[in-house]
C-alpha cells in the first residue's frame, strides 16, 4: 500500500508537512484569541487544531525530524519550521512572545511553553473546582450549560 503522506511530496502541499501555499506567510494568525499566560490550555487545543489543519503537527511534536544539511528537502524543512514558529509566536501577546524569541525550532518553543503554562498545580486545581463548584444552569440552556461546564 502507497503512503499517502511523505515528506518532501510536492503533488499535494495540503498533506505535505513540508508544504506551504500561497496564504502561508510569517504574519498569519492561526487562532482569533492570542495566548495570554491565562488560557494555555485552550490556546493549545486551537493551535494543534489549527497546525493539524495543514498538516504542520510533526514540527511541534517531534514528529517530522529535521533532515541532515545535505538532504534535499533540508531547506524546505528550515522554512517551514521557522514559518510554524511564526505562526506559534503571533498567536501570543507580544510581552509573552518576546520571552521566546530566540528559541531554536517551533519543537523547542512548544516545549518551552508547554513546560512554563502547561504544568498543573495545586492553585489551578483549587481555583478550577471553585469555579466549577459556582457554576449553576440558571437560566441558561441544557446546550450553553453544557458548554460553559466543558469549558473545565
């Protein structure tokens, strides 16, 4: 059976982790709502949304390896990483983002991140079941009660 996604593949860009199109530029905003040190966790759940969208996940996770300098794809894989670490920066306030500007591949960056917002603690898990034990239906319909409770 054929592989449908390989590196390097550039008949379909969309699956290609190494492709970018024509609407792929540094400045591009991959989510409305930017990073703000508060709001880690549904930050990250857009961001992978977003990055799984156009097939750029390998470059946060590990997945897709930089190639040796001699390989042909090397510079390919260099642009697209630092296009994914853009992506990643923009998507922050900029005092946040400034903090991890000389991070070395958007890998590095995401796991800087993660290690800095993404670690629990016991004030979070305090503060988020006194927020989950004030939240009542009221008036709110069984569809926004449910979501406001998948919020936590």
């Amino acid at each position: 059976m054929e592989e449908l996604r390989t590196v390097g593949n550039a008949g379909n860009q969309s699956a290609d982790p190494l492709g970018l199109t024509g609407q792929d530029n540094p400045g591009l905003a991959l989510t409305t709502a930017k990073f703000t040190g508060n709001n880690f966790f549904a930050w990250k759940k857009t961001i992978t949304m977003a990055l799984g969208a156009k097939s750029k996940l390998g470059f946060i996770d590990g997945t897709c390896k930089k190639p040796a300098i001699t390989d042909p794809n090397y510079q390919r894989w260099i642009r697209t990483d630092y296009m994914v670490t853009c992506w990643i920066l923009n998507s922050m306030s900029s005092d946040l983002s400034d903090s991890f500007l000389y991070v070395n591949s958007a890998e590095e960056l995401w796991s800087e991140i993660g290690e800095r917002y993404g670690s629990t603690n016991a004030p979070l898990i305090y503060q988020t079941q006194k927020e989950l034990n004030e939240i009542h239906q009221g008036n709110m319909t069984v569809s926004a009660y449910f979501t406001k409770l998948k919020k936590y």
